[in-house]
C-alpha cells in the first residue's frame, strides 16, 4: 500500500506533479478538483453547490469532499493511491487518517511544493488564458491565496507532526520538480 498525498498552494503544480507521479509508481490519482469539475460540467446538485463556492474563491464543505473520497476509496482493490487536493483542511486529514486507518493504510509521504507568490499567480493566469477556466481571474486566485493561508497551510504543521512532511522546490521545469519530488520519496 502507498498513499502519497501532494499539497501546495493553488498553481503550485500538483495536478502536473501528480500525473507523473501516479503514472510513474502506478497509483490511482485521486484529484477532488477534477471530481468537483467533473460535477460542475455534469450539474449535478453536488456541481451546482460546487460552482457557486468554487467560482468565489471558497473551499466545498468538508463533509461533501469527504464523502467523495471515501466513496472512491471504498471501491479500490487496493489502496495505492496519489491525493491531490484533498485534505485541504485538518478535518480532512483527520478523516482521512480514519478512512486509511479501515484500510490498514496509512499515509506514506505528504509531498509540499514551495512556490513565491508572484510566481503562482502567473502560472494561474496563464492556466486561466490557456484553459479559459472561469475560477482563475486574478480576484478569484488573490481570495484562494488567503483562502489557502488561512485553512489549507495548517496542515504543513499536522503532517510535520505525523513526520510524514517533505519539503520541495516547486520552482524549476517539470522534470525538475518532479525529479526532486522523486528524491524524497521512499
């Protein structure tokens, strides 16, 4: 069993850094965002509720993520999985740490990408541009900044705590992030 989870600030690069992660140690990558987009573009309730919270700049409740997650997990044969954007939040982790518990898991590495501001702010911009995603205009990425500051960053002291927190440049081309990443996993 292998749970690694990526944390970061929003354009940190965690979506990129987690598809050649779960490709290269063959983990099912288990993204909330791509989840939640999913629901938006369906518009189911869960997507309705989503795109109102999203488009703010706002977290999804803790409860609905959750939910998601479990469910997923639930269905896995094992539990080799690559976590990106979940937790966001300590009860997340802590439910998280639950849900791995049931399956005599437990988390192998939580993986930061370090990445300045000003740089994270025009990786999202371009993101917006080349992608034309509607949750990054430069008022909405400044409040998931604050957003992030506020309840997503406590978690570097949690998984610090558990031991499990390893530190990267996010900073640098792909293949040096990602070789960097590589280097602190067991």
């Amino acid at each position: 069993m292998e749970v690694i989870l990526l944390m970061g600030p929003p354009g940190a690069g965690k979506g990129t850094q987690g598809d050649k992660l779960a490709r290269a140690r063959r983990l099912h990558k288990l993204s909330t965002g791509d989840m939640l987009r999913h629901h938006v573009r369906e518009q189911t309730d869960l997507g309705k509720q989503a795109k109102q919270l999203m488009d703010a700049g706002d977290l999804v409740p803790d409860e609905l993520i959750v939910d998601m997650v479990e469910a997923t997990v639930d269905e896995l044969a094992e539990v080799r999985v690559l976590l990106d954007g979940f937790p966001r939040t300590t009860a997340q982790a802590e439910a998280l740490d639950a849900l791995l518990a049931r399956h005599q898991a437990s988390l192998t590495a939580a993986v930061l990408l370090d990445v300045a501001q000003e740089q994270l702010i025009a990786r999202l911009l371009k993101r917006a541009q080349d992608e034309g995603r509607s949750d990054d205009n430069e008022t909405t990425i400044r409040n998931r900044m604050n957003v992030y500051n506020e309840q997503t960053k406590p978690l570097v002291d949690y998984y610090d705590g558990h031991n499990v927190l390893r530190r990267v440049d996010g900073e640098g081309s792909i293949e040096e992030v990602f070789a960097r990443i590589s280097g602190v996993l067991p």
